[in-house]
C-alpha cells in the first residue's frame, strides 16, 4: 500500500474513538484532514460531536462538511484531540509545525484530556530531529530572538544547526496567528525535554514544535494494520 493509504487506514482507525457527544480537537495536516473528511461522513450520518480546529485550514474543511464547530473559548475542557505529527520517537515526542500549525495545535492538545496521533510509519523514527524544528515568534524583534535560539541551540550541543526564516512567494511565512516561523535543522535531538525546556525560557518565543508528555496514544499505520502505541 501506499503512503496516502496507511494515512487514511489511520485516519478511519481513530474514528473507533469517537463517541456521541465527544468535543473533539481537530488537527492539521494531510493525515488529520483524512480524518475531518471521514468525521464528516459520521456527522452527516448523524453522529453528535463539536469540533474545535487548530487551523483556519481545518476550520473551512469543517465547517464545509457540516461539522458543528466551537472555539476554546466557548468550549474550554475537551475530551479528545486527533491530530498528526511530522515525526514521532518510540516516547510518542513529537515534531509538529510543518504546516505552520504548531502554536493552535499544541494548545488545543493541552486543553483535551487525551491526543491520539495518527500516522503513517513513515514518521515514527528512532530519535527526532531529522525533519526541522518549527519554532513560531512574535513578529517584534524576531531576528534577534532567533540570535537566542541559535545560542542556546549551540550551548546544548548542536554546534552547526542553521536557524532559517521560513519565507512563503518572497516573503516570511505567516502562521495563523500572524507570527513568523524558524526552522531549525538539528539532524538529531538527543534530549528532547530539555531543548524545550531552553526553548521555553527565551522571550519573544511564542512557541516551538516539540510536543514532549502531550500525546497519549499512537495510530500507526504499517502493511499488517493499524497499531497502537501507547505512551508509557
């Protein structure tokens, strides 16, 4: 099979965990908008959920398939979170932010008493850091923040890691929340709690791509089926 069939084999396994009344979190990215496009056939068939989505991309999916839709605000406690991940190690850590999603993702993620990642087995590896590490920051300032971030990258070792301003048709891209976005390549991330911690300590960050403790659960899609991984 291909990949865009383990992406959706995973996608329809993590319908299994929706149940009627569920306000869901509903993720970015192509193996999560697999998943909103089968959510929709459930609701159109009659299933009762509210949705909350982590980009204005999975918004307009959503809301085109007649998916009823709330904000944090109006539903603060959710009860479960699907979403993909860029890549995710054998602890269920994450890379997330490729898409440019990772502040609304990770946010939605904490407010949801569970996150279940599908996947394909392409994205579970052995240690993160071969994709780059989105790191999203305020718009103010944001050439000296990434000064810091390439400092405290080399403090912890990662001595030659570009810090590279993510541009879009000659400009810097713009998340959805309006902040620029730094990938950092890292080639591998030997502790991945503790560059978050680093990450975390410098102003001007609004928040970096690394999920460490958020996912619960992982739908891997490999030739056998759908596995599940829980996370210890």
């Amino acid at each position: 099979m291909s990949a865009d069939d383990d992406k959706q084999r995973a996608a329809a396994a993590a319908l299994d965990f929706v149940e009627p009344g569920m306000k869901l979190g509903l993720g970015t990215g192509s193996t999560a908008r697999r998943f909103v496009d089968l959510l929709g056939a459930k609701v159109a068939a009659g299933l009762k959920i509210i949705g909350v989505p982590t980009s204005q991309a999975t918004h307009t999916q959503a809301e085109r398939l007649g998916i009823p839709l709330a904000t944090l605000e109006e539903e603060p406690q959710l009860d479960l979170t699907i979403d993909g991940a860029d890549e995710i190690d054998p602890r269920l850590q994450l890379i997330k932010g490729g898409g440019g999603a990772l502040l609304r993702e990770k946010i939605v993620a904490a407010s949801s008493k569970r996150m279940i990642v599908v996947a394909d087995e392409t994205k579970l590896v052995g240690r993160l850091g071969k994709f780059p590490l989105a790191v999203e920051v305020l718009e103010f300032g944001h050439a000296s923040t990434a000064t810091r971030i390439a400092e405290a990258l080399a403090a912890l070792g990662y001595k030659n890691a570009p810090v590279t301003l993510r541009t879009r048709d000659g400009t810097f891209f713009r998340s959805d929340n309006g902040n620029p976005i730094y990938d950092c390549a890292l080639g591998a991330i030997d502790d991945a709690p503790r560059l978050a911690t680093a990450l975390d300590s410098i102003p001007g960050i609004a928040e970096h791509g690394l999920f460490v403790g958020i996912a619960h659960t992982l739908l891997i899609a490999r030739p056998g089926g759908v596995e599940v991984i829980e996370r210890a």
